[in-house]
C-alpha cells in the first residue's frame, strides 16, 4: 500500500511544482534592461565627487580652504589656492580629484562649510586608461553644474532677504551635521 | 485557402511541366520532387530549431522572472542567429588522442536521425512526405540513433566525462526505450495501424475523439519516457552540467557543437509532433467548426504546445540521482505501461 500512497503523492508534488512555476511565468520580469534603464539614484548616494557651482552666478562654490583635502582619508583629492586680487576671495587654481583611489567615504562633503563639494548619484565612468579618471576642476565643474544641493551655507552675502529665509528654515537640517564636523577637525 | 496542399501541388506541377518539356525520364522528376521535399522540410526545421532555442530561453527567462535575450531585434528574435553566426566562425577542434573518425561522425549521425523522423511525420492535410505503413515504428527506430552517436561523441572525445555522459545516456534510453515503446502500443492497439497518416485520419476533427482521452495513462507515460529520451530536465544526467561539465559534448567546439545543440531541439520537436499525431489529434482542429483554420497551423501549435510543456518540466523539476532515475523506469513506468496495456485490450474487447 505504501507504494501506491507515494506514487500519488508524488504525482501531487510534481504537479504543484508545475503550478508553481507557472504561476511565476506571466508575472512581470523583474529585470532593469541596465544600459536603457537605470535606477534612480538616491539623492544622497555616494558616487562621483563634483564641485558645486552657485546656480546664479554659474562660479564655484569652492573657496579653497582646503579642509577636503585635509578630511579626504587617501589624499585624493589635491587643491591649488590662489587669490582673486579685484574680490579678494579666494579661489582653486586647480582642483585634482584622482578617482583611482578615491573611496566614496563622502568626508569631504561633510568637511566642506560652503556647499562646493558633492557625492552624486554618477556612477559610470568606465574608461581604458587610468590617467582619464583623474578630474580637473573645469570637468568636476561640469559634472555638478546640474547637481541640486541644499544649501547649508549661512553667510551668503548677496542676497540679505534669501539669507533669512535660510536661516529661519534650515538650523533643524544644519544641525546633526554639525558636531560630526566639529569631531573630525 | 491558407492551406499549403495548393502550393505543393503548384510547385509539383510546374516541376513535372519543366521536366516534361525537357524530356526528362520519371526517375529524374520523382528524385527532383523528392529533393525539393527534403530542402523544404530541411528549410522549415533549421528555422523550428533556431526558434526552439529562442524560446526556451524566453520561457525560462520568464519563469525566473528574467527577460530572457533582448538586445538583438524584437524581444531578442535573432539571438540564435546571431549564436549560430559566431558558432560558424569557431575554430573546430579536435583533441588530441581521439578517435577522429568517430568524433568526426557523431553530430553527422545525431542530426541525419533526427532529420530522418519528418520524413513520416504529417505535417498538415497532404503534407505528408512519405506514408509508409510501418510509420511509427520507423520513427522510434530512428530516434534511437541519438543514443548512438552519443556514444560515439562520448567514446571519442578522449574525456572521462564525455565518455561517462555517453554511457549515461545509453543507460538511461535502454531503460525508457521499454516504457514508451509500451505506451505507445495502447495507441496502436486501438489503431489497429501503424501508419502516422491513419493514426490522424481515424481521430478526426472531434476533440472527444482523439487518443488522449483514453490512452490518457499512455499518453502522460510517453511523455515522461520521451523526456528522459531527450536528455532533457528532470532526466538529463548524460550531459549533467554540475558533474560531468557538459557530458558528450565538451570536446565538441564550433558547427558541431552547434549541431548537437540543434539536433537537441528538432528531437523535442520530433516529441512534440509524435504526441501530437499520436494522442492529439494531429492536424486535425478540435472541432469541425474551427476548420477555417489551416491544417498545419493546429499542427504546429499542438506541436509547439508540447515542447512548451517539456521546457515548463525543465525549469520545474531538479534533476534525478541515477539510480532514481533507473528504479523510476523499471519499478513505475513499466509497470503502469503494462496495466495500460492490459486495461486497453479489456477495453477494446469489451466495447
């Protein structure tokens, strides 16, 4: 008798395998065709180092005060200073970001007081020779100029009415930031 | 009129106009007409085996939830094309210490064989290349020359696991041989023939009247036996990626990998058409009503229906251990064929 039980329990099992599978067969494939489609990206998710440009004046955030150069862990990053002598400001002659070697730590970012250094979302940047993954600042322009960013600078001395605004709305956002910074430097 | 008989019957007549003019002899006509038969039936199989390919790999991508190829055409339409174009250009390889002759014969033998069986397979309403009176019995002599040259391949590629695939295989089609032979028997039984174009003709266009119905057992036996004749999943231990690499084939490279891996794939069509004229009906539509649709269209679709099904058990089941798999034909599958048999004959005496 127990011949005859396993033989249509076996028949069972083998045909509820079949249902299963076959239940899976019209369900929507789950695959992303990758080099048409992409995921979005999170906003904070660490790809590709790009320097931030105000959206205004199109001029880079950057006042190269070099507290990313001092937080990056593996010295990847390698900043020129320079003056402007009509503004007085400050200002990267060079800005050499050599990603060979840059680990996407993202301590820059949290390093930088005037909002002008970023990791995007950009993360495709296969190339056959490792000199072309050293960026100069006029690419690492280019790639942030349309990179959105919130603004955590206070001191914007342009626009007085946009200043209050910024401080009335963004101490709660600036806040936890803060102290980490305070910890690495 | 989709039917295709106009056609055959046009190309036949011009053919034989031709050589009239000429002043040909007989001989000469009936070898031309036989020839453009076999380029025909060559032509349909070659795009039925690029195609079959195609479609396994879209069912099993979409059992996996996966897409499947997508980059070449529509939905990946000349992917096999384009695999065979690269398969061309491959250096044939041949290792060293092996038995050149006989690696040189073995796709040679699998591919005439499984280009042999459609010699009597109908393929629609007077599509049926040559109605010998022995037709089945042809077919399962035939396909057995699979076994054959995967022996061949697998004793003369030099290789341990070439050699244990190819003893695997002739193992397990010893075994199955016996219970679909048996299966196909209560067909034949209730037939009283043995000819592919009478098996068709006497189920006819009424769906109550084909052989799945009585011969259901037969007909799930069949399947299974033919499954395990294909080397396919849940039977494909002859060419056991996990153990055996790729079993028979592994030192085949080039147009004669390419040709095992098509002959594969006829011979699942093979088993789809086979079932088909044997339980289903052939080309005949279920219906008298739905006639309107050509004889070779209901054909391929039941075919198709088939392999469909074979693909489905392949991306369904795990693969069994040997000796499962031998104690699974001797102590089941006979058994069951035999009472199928046994009920058959109490059947026909009685009604």
């Amino acid at each position: 008798m127990g011949y005859f039980k396993e033989f249509f329990s076996g028949i069972y099992n083998l045909l509820l395998g079949l249902k299963t599978t076959a239940k899976y067969l019209p369900e929507r494939a789950v695959t992303l065709q990758y080099p048409k489609e992409k995921w979005p990206m999170p906003e904070r998710s660490r790809g590709i180092v790009v320097l931030l440009s105000d959206p205004d004046t199109g001029e880079l955030n950057c006042t190269a005060c070099l507290l990313c150069q001092k937080a990056c862990p593996v010295a990847a990053i390698t900043i020129t200073q320079a003056k402007n002598e009509t503004t007085n400001k400050r200002y990267p002659k060079t800005f050499e970001v050599n990603n060979t070697i840059c680990c996407f730590c993202g301590l820059c970012e949290e390093a930088c007081n005037f909002d002008a250094i970023k990791l995007t979302g950009l993360y495709e940047f296969a190339t056959f020779d490792k000199e072309s993954l050293i960026f100069q600042k006029e690419k690492l322009q280019e790639l942030g100029r349309n990179v959105k960013y919130e603004k955590k600078r206070k001191s914007v001395a342009k626009k007085p009415a946009a200043k209050s605004e910024t401080t009335e709305t963004k101490p709660q956002s600036a806040a936890p930031s803060d102290p980490p910074k305070g910890e690495e430097a | 009129m989709l039917e295709l008989t106009g056609i055959i019957q046009w190309v036949g007549g011009i053919v034989t106009s031709i050589s009239n003019s000429l002043g040909l002899p007989q001989i000469i006509i009936d070898i031309i007409l036989i020839l453009l038969i076999a380029v025909a039936i060559f032509a349909f199989l070659m795009l039925m085996a690029l195609y079959l390919i195609w479609m396994e790999r879209k069912v099993s991508g979409h059992i996996q939830d996966r897409l499947g190829p997508m980059m070449t055409g529509w939905h990946g339409w000349a992917q096999t094309i384009a695999d065979a174009l690269k398969l061309l250009q491959k250096e044939d390889i041949i290792v060293a210490n092996a038995d050149r002759k006989v690696h040189y014969w073995a796709p040679i033998v699998v591919f005439t064989a499984c280009f042999a069986v459609y010699a009597v397979i109908p393929f629609g309403k007077g599509m049926l290349a040559a109605d010998v009176n022995i037709g089945i019995l042809y077919i399962l002599s035939i396909t057995t020359f699979t076994t054959l040259s995967l022996l061949m391949a697998g004793w003369a590629s030099n290789n341990k696991y070439a050699l244990l695939g190819g003893m695997r295989s002739a193992s397990q089609i010893i075994s199955y041989e016996v219970p679909l032979t048996l299966s196909i028997l209560g067909v034949v039984m209730m037939a009283g023939t043995l000819s592919m174009g009478k098996f068709v003709e006497l189920q006819g266009p009424y769906i109550w009247k084909w052989y799945v119905w009585p011969q259901f057992i037969g007909f799930c036996i069949y399947l299974i036996a033919s499954t395990a004749e294909l080397n396919r999943t849940p039977f494909d231990l002859p060419e056991a990626e996990q153990e055996l690499v790729a079993g028979f084939n592994i030192e085949y490279s080039g147009m004669k990998f390419a040709m095992f891996f098509l002959a594969e794939f006829l011979n699942m069509f093979t088993v789809g058409a086979v079932t088909t004229t044997l339980f289903l009906g052939g080309w005949n539509p279920p219906l008298p009503a739905l006639a309107f649709i050509p004889s070779w269209v209901w054909f391929l679709g039941k075919s198709l229906f088939i392999v469909f099904v074979i693909m489905w058990f392949k991306w369904t089941y795990p693969r069994l251990r040997v000796d499962h798999l031998l104690s699974f034909a001797w102590k089941v599958l006979l058994p069951i064929s035999f009472i199928n048999i046994i009920l058959t004959a109490i059947g026909i005496t009685i009604f």
